[in-house]
C-alpha cells in the first residue's frame, strides 16, 4: 500500500495549520486509511438477504439509517419509547460496510442491513452477485455541498474564517470531495438501478421531507416490512417518522455527546451528524457566479438521468 500510494494523484487541504491529503483510487478521492478499509470491504461476502443503504456523505445517511432501524425493529420494540435509537447512536445501530469487516461480520444488530458511501463500481463483487438489494438516497447537490464543508471544517476544528467556503467550492466543482466526485457517484448507481430496477429503490432526500408517510411506506415496503393497515391506523409508521425526525433524533443525549469511532480509526463527535437538516441552506454561501456555475455542471453531468439535483 505504502508504494501503491505514492503512485497515486493526491490533493491536500491546507487550510490554517491543518493538513489533510486526499488520494484518488479506483475513481473517487478519500483519505488513507478509508481507502484502506475499502480494499479490505471488498472481500465482504454479502447475502441475497442483505439490504445495503447507499449515499454520498451528507445526503441524508443518518437519517436513512435511523428509519431503516426502526423499520426493521418494530415488532421487536413494539413501541418507539422502547427503541435503542433512543440510547443508541444511528450509525451504530447500522454499520457501513467500509467499517472493519471483523465488526461487520459480528453483524451485532443481527438485521440485514449494512450502510456504505463506496461507489458502485467499489463494491463487493458479491453484492452484485447475490442479487441483494440496494436502496440509494440523494440530494440537492447544493445543500450537500453545503453540509459537507461545516462537517470536514468541524471535524478539524477551523472556523469559518479560517476553512473559506470559496475554496471548498472549487475543488468539490473539480470532484474532489471523500468519495467524491459526487456525480460520478450518483450516476453509477442510477445506471445499474435502470439496468435492475427491481433491486433498487432511489428516495429524495426532499421528497422525503415533503412526503415523509409516503416515503418511508415505500422503503418498508421495499426492503420486505411493510406497514398493515392496522399499524397506519394505529399509530405505528407515525411514530416511527416522529422517532427518525430531525428534531427528535438531535435533541437525544446520545447524539449531543460521544463520539463515533469511524471506520476505527478516529473520532468523530455525535453532533457533527446533526447540523441543521434544512433545504435551501446553500443561498446563505452561494454567489450567483457560483450558483451559475454548478447548475451547469450538474447539467452537464446529469444529462439524461431525469434525476433533479438542484
């Protein structure tokens, strides 16, 4: 790996006094160690029962993990005061599959649910093999552009002065981003969801916000647990939006302290995953250059989805 890397295309972040160098491999730019991990998920030997939770950072992830939980869990905490998300943070009720594998293959929560930001074309041969399916969430790619660049200047601790939002721009419009870049990332999946569309469910992170009932019966429904008329009457799929929502996940002790050992490396504080969950926060950071200047690249780079990004 030491030789692999200085092969590699690489770009640092100099803001202030901290350093953090990206490398491009296999497509997408991510930190050493991520990369690392990634290498070690391929191996990961994945189940016709699996059901893999898909995003690019900052696209609603967290919340996508906390409904799926409570989805999958109802019956077994047949009311949401007994739910672990109440004690538990989400990305550990589900783990992503870039995680350790040890970990993974522990699979503690014993449901079939792994979460990952690996693009498709990095995932395990076996997840395409085993026919699993597949549910991918996406977002304004503004909003995510937005949320993105507090998280990376938080979790090195600069304030806004110091991390300018002009640079973060740029090289997110060059693709440099974890993961990233983040339409390549979008396209693939949507390409391999048309090519098995019954394997695929595509949710919008506003359309989930906007329709949140029709949403999560759809994603229960999907990944085999959907609602009976008898738990929409009483009460069941509104509790559980009412657990997942954003007020109520944020303002649980669990998610204001502790820290989440990512991918087991570092830490990452609990609070860095709940920032504000609102659409349009990216017109407080734009300049018209700049929103000009993206809505042409996601154009450019959507062509022919029929996906709507901006």
């Amino acid at each position: 790996m030491k030789e692999l890397y200085k092969t590699l295309p690489q770009h640092t972040y100099s803001w202030s006094l901290v350093i953090v160098t990206l490398y491009k491999y296999q497509g997408f730019w991510n930190a050493q160690h991520i990369h690392e991990n990634t290498i070690l998920a391929q191996s990961y030997e994945a189940q016709p029962s699996d059901v893999l939770l898909c995003s690019c950072p900052k696209s609603g992830t967290t919340w996508l993990k906390a409904l799926s939980f409570a989805i999958l869990t109802r019956e077994k905490f047949n009311h949401a005061s007994a739910s672990p998300l109440l004690t538990t943070f989400p990305h550990d009720c589900i783990l992503f599959l870039e995680n350790r594998l040890e970990k993974i293959k522990e699979n503690p929560s014993g449901l079939p649910l792994l979460a990952t930001h690996l693009r498709y074309s990095s995932l395990p041969k076996s997840v395409i093999t085993s026919n699993c399916k597949i549910v991918y969430m996406y977002r304004n790619i503004k909003d995510v552009l937005v949320s993105y660049y507090h998280f990376v200047r938080e979790l090195v601790s600069l304030s806004v002065e110091d991390a300018p939002f002009e640079e973060a721009f740029d090289d997110f419009c060059q693709g440099i981003s974890s993961f990233g870049p983040h339409w390549d990332h979008i396209r693939e999946y949507w390409k391999a969801s048309q090519e098995r569309p019954d394997r695929f469910l595509f949710l919008k992170y506003e359309d989930l916000k906007k329709d949140a009932s029709s949403n999560v019966k759809q994603l229960a429904k999907f990944v085999g647990c959907p609602f009976s008329v008898e738990e929409e009457k009483s009460g069941v799929l509104g509790n559980i939006i009412k657990l997942c929502s954003f007020d109520s996940l944020s303002n649980l002790e669990v998610n204001k302290s502790g820290k989440y050992q990512a991918y087991g490396i570092f830490g990452l504080e609990h609070r860095l995953f709940f920032r504000k969950a609102k659409d349009g926060d990216w017109e407080n950071y734009f300049t018209d250059e700049m929103k000009e200047k993206i809505d042409k690249l996601i154009d450019e780079k959507m062509s022919g989805t029929g996906l709507v990004l901006k």
